[in-house]
C-alpha cells in the first residue's frame, strides 16, 4: 500500500504476484480514510461480497434462471472462513 500511495509500481518485487489491475484493491482501503488500513479493508470486502450477493440476486429475480448461484455464494462464503476478507480476491 505505501509502494503504490507514492504511484510506483513494484515491477521488479519478486514477491508481487498478482497482475496490475489488482493494484486498484490493494489501494482501494485508502478510500476511507476515516478507518485504519485493516478495518478499511475488512469494510471494502464486506461491500465487494454483498454487492457480489446482490448480483446474483438480480441474476435469478425473474425466476428464469437457477438460485444454485446463490445459495453456493451464500454457504461457500461462511465456509471459506475468515480467508475471504482477509485476501484480495473477493474484490
């Protein structure tokens, strides 16, 4: 995060392993200034996963398409534990 605040991106970091773009989550928790960086971020993924819910939601609202969607969002998530909004990939 204090790498990417100054707008250098770790090019040559061996222990970089995500693409660019992924960038934009690691900065993301800067958006609340107002928290911690760790509260931020537990905040953003909170938003990423139930915005994620409210998709597929919106997904099955006519009745059309399968809730399986849903349901394996909505009992994966717990299951996976706290490693969910402890990495990026949510966002």
């Amino acid at each position: 995060y204090g790498v990417f605040r100054t707008g250098v991106f770790p090019y040559d970091d061996v222990t970089w392993q995500y693409p660019p773009a992924a960038s934009l989550a690691v900065l993301s928790p800067g958006l609340l200034p107002f928290l911690d960086y760790a509260h931020a971020f537990f905040l953003v993924c909170w938003t990423a996963d139930a915005a994620i819910l409210g998709m597929l939601l919106y997904a099955v609202r006519d009745g059309r398409r399968s809730a399986r969607g849903v349901w394996v969002w909505v009992l994966g998530v717990p299951l996976l534990g706290p490693i969910v909004y402890a990495r990026y990939d949510v966002m």
